[in-house]
C-alpha cells in the first residue's frame, strides 16, 4: 500500500501526462484556456432565458477576477466571438453575448466534448464511469474545502477558492 504522498505526486504526474497531450493538440487552436472557459460560461449560462451576462457574473461563475475575464473578453471580441452592449438597465454596464460564430464554435467543441465522453463511457461502461464521476466530484469536493481552510496557500490568494455556482 502507498503512502498518501506517493498517491498524490502520482496523480500529479497523470494531469501533466494528460495536460501535455491536451496542449499539444491545441497548439494549433486560436483560443486559449481562460478564453474557451468564458465562451462556455456563455454558452452554458444563455442557452435558457437568462440573456447576457455581465463580466461580473462571469468571474463569479468562473471563479476568477475580473481582470482576467476583461482580458479574455478583450480577446474574445477582438476574434468575433462575443459581443459586448450597454446594459439596457444601465448604460454604464456591459452586457456580454456569443456572436453567432462564438456559438457555433462553441457548440461544435461542447459535441466533441460529448462524443468523446461517450467514448470513454463506452469503454469504462456505465457504472465505472458513474463511479468515477462521484469519486470525482468528491475529490474536488475535498480541494475546496482545503481551499477554504486555507486561503493564504491558494494560488490565486484568500478571495479565490476555486468555486463557482454549483453544479451537478
């Protein structure tokens, strides 16, 4: 049995395996990571009635401030992905949206997303997969706690603990 150091620099080292393989992929791609993170924070967020979203709601859903949302904004539009408006209710507010090819972009990789998950489910089978879900969700469960309990040694500093809206 290993120690729970050995587990942990373990798992470590297949996120940077998977990592590397992710970047060397998207070497070619326009968007960089916090860019695609907004674009499906839009994307998810707006596919009800909810309408736009101001950049203050997106660092809270994502997590991150709002210089780095402003920056991946910035990018974004610049690349016709989104656009952002005058608040209706205010006019001092911006008010951010998917352009059409912001939302066409972003549902063909929300359909690559899902045809590879479900080959994963495919070859784990259901239940595996299912386990690895729950076991999943718990670990992160356990790393914002941590967060929580210890906000000097967040990456990010005390304000940010990795937590956004929860989801299911």
């Amino acid at each position: 049995m290993q120690d729970d150091r050995a587990l942990a620099v373990q798992i470590l080292r297949e996120a940077h395996r998977f990592g590397y393989r992710r970047m060397a992929r998207a070497r070619d791609a326009a968007l960089f990571q916090g860019e695609m993170a907004v674009l499906g924070c839009l994307y998810g967020c707006t596919k009800g009635a909810e309408g736009p979203l101001s950049p203050s709601q997106i660092s809270a859903e994502l997590g991150v401030s709002r210089a780095q949302v402003t920056s991946a904004l910035n990018s974004l539009e610049k690349k016709g992905l989104l656009q952002r408006q005058p608040s209706q209710s205010d006019r001092r507010r911006a008010q951010v949206t998917l352009t059409e090819e912001g939302r066409a972009f972003i549902q063909g990789q929300t359909d690559l997303f899902v045809e590879k998950v479900t080959h994963i489910i495919r070859q784990m089978g259901q239940e595996d997969f299912l386990q690895m879900v729950s076991l999943v969700k718990a670990a992160f469960q356990a790393a914002f706690q941590y967060d929580r309990e210890h906000p000097e040694q967040s990456p990010r500093g005390p304000r940010h603990t990795g937590e956004g809206r929860e989801r299911d």
